[in-house]
C-alpha cells in the first residue's frame, strides 16, 4: 500500500472517485477497529501480550505507551 495507489473496487469504488479499494485511502473505508476486553492472557495475540514483544505503540488504560 501507498498514499498514490487508487483504482476502482467493490461498489461504490468503481463508480464513486472519492473512494477506493486499495491504498492509504482504504485503510479508513475498511478498517474494523477490534478490542481484547478481558481476553485470557493465553489466547491474547504475541503482540498485545505483556512485555510487547513487537514494540508496537499501544494505548493501555488511556495512556499511549511507545514501544
């Protein structure tokens, strides 16, 4: 994916010019946010699990924590 990448897509992309299938742009249209609420530790994905293995920001208890 990158900022420049548009082409038609499912309805209404091909029809409508202010959407898109691909790119930066389709991140917001297809984005389904997910939330781990009480998820067994076991069962959480290696990077949410404490420690954060992959260093990704994360947003715990309302504060940001970077890496």
């Amino acid at each position: 994916m990158c900022h420049a990448m548009v082409h038609g897509g499912p309805f209404p992309s091909t029809s409508d010019g202010r959407t898109t299938s691909v790119g930066a742009s389709a991140i917001e249209r297809f984005l389904r946010p997910v939330c781990y609420q009480n998820m067994p530790f076991a069962l959480l994905p290696e990077g949410l699990r404490d420690g954060n293995p992959w260093n990704a920001p994360r947003r715990i208890d309302g504060v940001l924590k970077l890496g």
